[in-house]
C-alpha cells in the first residue's frame, strides 16, 4: 500500500476530502441547506458489517462520516454477520433499519412477506460467472455441476435468473452443489465442478491468479448489465415512523456511492482500515471495477420488475412482479434526491 493510501482517514478529513470531490456533485446539498431542513425524528442508525461482499459494503463503510453529518449522531454497525441471509433476517425483524444488498435474495424476501421495502439502487455490475472447459455460454450449464453458496443465496439467485432467461430450468436442468466460497474455488480449479458465480473480491482474485474464464461479466454483458445487482432496501417500520430520517439516510448512502465511483483509492483505504476486507490492491480493484455511478442513470424499479419476472419463471417466488413492486417498494425519496442531487 502506498504511503497515501496508508494514512489514516479523519473524520476532518474525509469530510474535506469529499467536499472537493466532483465539485459539489457528491455532496449535492450545502451543509447549511441540510441544516434547514425539517429534524430528524431519531439520530439513531443501524445497518449491518459483514466480510463478504465488499461492493454492497464500501457505500455503507464510506456513508458513515456522512451519515454523522446528516444528524445521525449513532450510528451502529451490527456483525459481522457471515451472509446475506442472517443480514436479510435482522432487517425484516427491525434490528437493523437500513441494508445494502443483492437483488434476488430480497425479491424473495418481499415475495415471503417480510417488511422489507427497496428504496433504490446502488449499484450493477458485481456478479462474474465464470465457466470449466465444457461451458461457453449460459446454456451449455445444462446437465452440468454449479456450486453455490446455498439454494436461495444470491449467487443461486442470479444464476437461476440466467438460466431462465435463456429458458432452462433450475430445478432440473443444473445439478448444485453448496460449498463455501474457498472450497468452490479448489473444485473448481480441479475440474470437479463446472461454474460458480463468484462476487467481490472473488472475481479480482481469481483474474489476478489467471484462473477460470469468466463467461458473464455483469458489469458489462447484456442484459445483466443494464440494470442494478445491488439495491438499498429499509425496514418498512422505520420509513413509516422516519421519512425524514429515512431519505437524509439515503441520501448520504447515495453520496458515498458516488464517492466510490470517483475516488475508489479512498473508499479502499477505509475498507482497509475499519477490517471489512486485508487487501488494499484487490479492494481498490473492485471499487474501480463495480460501476457505481450508474445509480442516477438506471431505474431501480426495471431491476425489480426484471428480476422478478425471472425469479417467477424460475419457481424461486410466487408473487407478480407487480405486486413485488406495489407492496415492497417506496420511491419517493428517490425522486426527491434526484432533483436535489442533479442526478
């Protein structure tokens, strides 16, 4: 690590150092337009800390000195917890009051009936597929062995969706094995399985090593990567008792998703240091490679609807992709930060 990059971050001057980025474009409002605004209804915050997944993770990490300087004068990050599902569970259940996370798995949540509501997107473009010699495209997964995390995670989620989009089913059409990450890359490397989808850092390690052939990069195949992977979603309970604080928290995520975008050293280095990941040179990487400054430009209720449907084709829910949308949705902050943002 570089000795710039290994200095410690203050809150001074991280609060700086974002004021100069973009020229107001990150930080949109003036701190004493903030200032103006109606009170927070709790200064209260809690979100979640996990090792995995640093892409839904660098906002969140980012987001906190913004988040103090929206009024949130506790803010709590709870964990680590070890997956998306455990995350997903403290969410539903009021523990945590607002989430980053990956687009399937939650889908399925709405679809269940937990008081989840998606208040935007944060990014497209995490999820690489990567295939063994006998797999060229999404279809060539039939017959075949894919290793996943578990039946229902994410990368179960996303690939079922890609299999349904090209009209196989995943039900009968791939056999799954459920391994832990370090495990499915050793089967893999062997030729014991055929594909696994693997999610930051996986994918910047395995190119840094040459090893397997991505055959979907989200970030940059079609469709996958005309709509979000990641979305900020809330506990019902909490919009309803907090808009207020419900959109000044969403805004200062917002704020530290273009952070990412336009100084991924910076947001790296505050990985680095508050332990969420011990690799400087492949943290960086992914903050370069995950297209988070696409939140102002794409619609986060296309993701939805997308997803959906293909998560409805695939058996994984039962619910229309209208009522998904109707009943675990909530845009209206995001229209109002849009106009406030100069998205």
């Amino acid at each position: 690590m570089s000795n710039r990059s290994a200095e410690r971050w203050s809150r001074r001057e991280f609060l700086t150092t974002v004021a100069g980025a973009g020229t107001g474009v990150v930080l949109g409002l003036r701190s004493e337009a903030i200032a103006a605004e109606p009170p927070l209804e709790t200064t209260r915050l809690r979100t979640t800390t996990s090792q995995t997944g640093i892409c839904v993770m660098g906002p969140k990490i980012v987001a906190e000195a913004l988040w103090r300087a929206e009024g949130f004068t506790d803010v709590q990050y709870q964990g680590p917890f070890q997956n998306l599902e455990a995350r997903l569970g403290a969410l539903a259940s009021n523990a945590i009051d607002i989430e980053t996370t990956f687009v399937g798995p939650v889908v399925s949540r709405i679809d269940a009936g937990d008081p989840i509501v998606i208040l935007g997107g944060l990014h497209a473009g995490c999820f690489e597929l990567f295939g063994g010699e006998r797999v060229r495209a999404i279809r060539d997964l039939k017959g075949k062995t894919v290793a996943v995390s578990g039946v229902g995670g994410p990368d179960y989620a996303f690939i079922a969706s890609m299999l349904a989009y090209v009209g196989l089913d995943a039900r009968r059409d791939v056999s799954w094995v459920a391994l832990p990450t370090a495990e499915s890359i050793e089967r893999f490397a062997n030729g014991k399985v055929d594909a696994f989808m693997g999610f930051p850092t996986v994918p910047q390690e395995l190119r840094s090593k040459g090893l397997g052939r991505v055959e979907v990069n989200s970030a940059v195949d079609r469709p996958w990567s005309q709509y979000f992977c990641c979305l900020v979603a809330a506990n019902r309970e909490f919009v309803r008792k907090h808009p207020i604080a419900t959109k000044r928290a969403l805004r200062a995520l917002l704020k530290a998703v273009n952070i990412c975008a336009v100084d991924p050293d910076r947001a790296a280095t505050t990985l680095v240091e508050k332990g969420i990941t011990p690799r400087y040179e492949i943290a960086v990487q992914t903050m370069k490679d995950v297209p988070y400054g696409r939140w102002s430009d794409y619609d986060a209720e296309d993701t939805m609807r997308f997803y959906a449907l293909r998560l409805h084709e695939a058996g994984m829910i039962k619910s229309s992709p209208q009522k998904i949308i109707a009943q675990g949705t909530d845009w209206r902050f995001l229209r109002e930060l849009k106009k406030e943002l100069k998205a």
